[in-house]
C-alpha cells in the first residue's frame, strides 16, 4: 500500500504473484504456488487459503463481501484451464467448482473473473476462447454466455453495466497476433441476473 508519499504496509509473498484484487478493505493475491494470499487492511490478518480443487495455476482472482451482516469475503478464482471456483476465505471451503472456457477438449485460460456488485451470487468471467459467460453460483446457471473470434483479455463489473475487452493474450503464439482489439459493453439492467 502506498499514500502519496510514502509505503503504508508491507505483505510479504513466498511465491510469484500472478493475479491481485481489492474490495474495501479486503485484498487477494493469486500466487504460482496456487495459493491464495488474504490480508483484511484494516485489522492486518493474513491468511493463505490453499483451495483444494485448484491443480493448475490462478490466472485471475477477484473478491467481493456477501451482503448480509459479518459475511466472509469471497473470492472467485480463474485458473489457466478454464476453471472458476469459489472459495470462502474464512472456512478455507471451494463453494463452486465450474468449467467455462472448455470447448470439445481443449481447455482456455479463465483471463479473467469478477462478482456483480450487490448480485454476489453472479460470477462474470472471459477467457482465452473467447467466450463471455456470466454464470449464477447459487442455482449453478449460465445466466448468459456469448462467444467472441479473439479472447477476453479484461472486464470490469459495475452494477450497471459490463465492460470486456477482446484481443491479444498470447495464448495462441504470435502467430495469432491479429485479433482486432476492441472494447465492448454489455448493460446488466437488461439481463436477467437473478
């Protein structure tokens, strides 16, 4: 952490990190010993959660707080085999364990996960497939899924809309360097994400 003058804290990591987010107070790290790293940066606890599912390596992670009073952080992690899972931070529990970014079978990168804020029963994610999915952990749905020529490389989750990315992430070889790059938007009021 940083203010603008100087380092605020420090987390000590035994491993590589290859994925990072923030909610309030709530920071994950995805490391390549496929752990996650948890630090509240209020109350400065740390803990490593080790999911067990997780066989390959985190390519994506984000965090979100359950609504309800003193919900656990949770966190969704995407792997580089085109998984997502759901992992309760304080139970140390996989609560979901999906496959979306598969086709036939060869599996894609999950490039990238994230939560709908206020619908933290709503996973989004994009992967080198090319394949959009918003998927509900709860009934355990495809909400809505779209499929791309070039992969997802990013999105953001706003309670109004989603924003991807679709282009390059090299996972096909340079060779494949010829993805158009473009930003598209999807307005969540219109789904139905229940």
């Amino acid at each position: 952490m940083w203010s603008m003058s100087a380092c605020l804290g420090e987390v000590k990591t035994n491993s590589k990190i290859y994925a990072m987010d923030i909610y309030n107070e709530h920071l994950v790290a995805g490391l390549a010993d496929k752990t996650i790293k948890y630090v509240n940066l209020n109350t400065n606890d740390m803990k490593v959660i080790r999911p067990d599912n997780l066989d390959h390596n985190i390519r994506s992670i984000s965090v979100t707080v359950d609504s309800g009073y003193n919900a656990p952080p949770l966190v969704s992690v995407g792997d580089v085999v085109g998984k997502v899972m759901i992992v309760n931070i304080m139970s140390d529990k996989t609560e979901n364990n999906v496959k979306l970014h598969r086709i036939d079978k060869k599996c894609y990168a999950t490039n990238k996960v994230g939560f709908v804020p206020d619908k933290t029963n709503i996973v989004v994610s994009g992967g080198s497939d090319g394949k959009f999915v918003i998927f509900n952990r709860n009934r355990r749905l495809n909400v809505y899924s779209n499929s791309f020529n070039s992969p997802i490389s990013d999105l953001r989750v706003t309670k109004d809309c989603i924003v991807f990315a679709t282009g390059y992430d090299w996972s096909k070889g340079y060779q494949s360097n010829v993805s158009p790059i473009e930003i598209k938007f999807i307005d969540s009021s219109k789904l139905k994400l229940e």
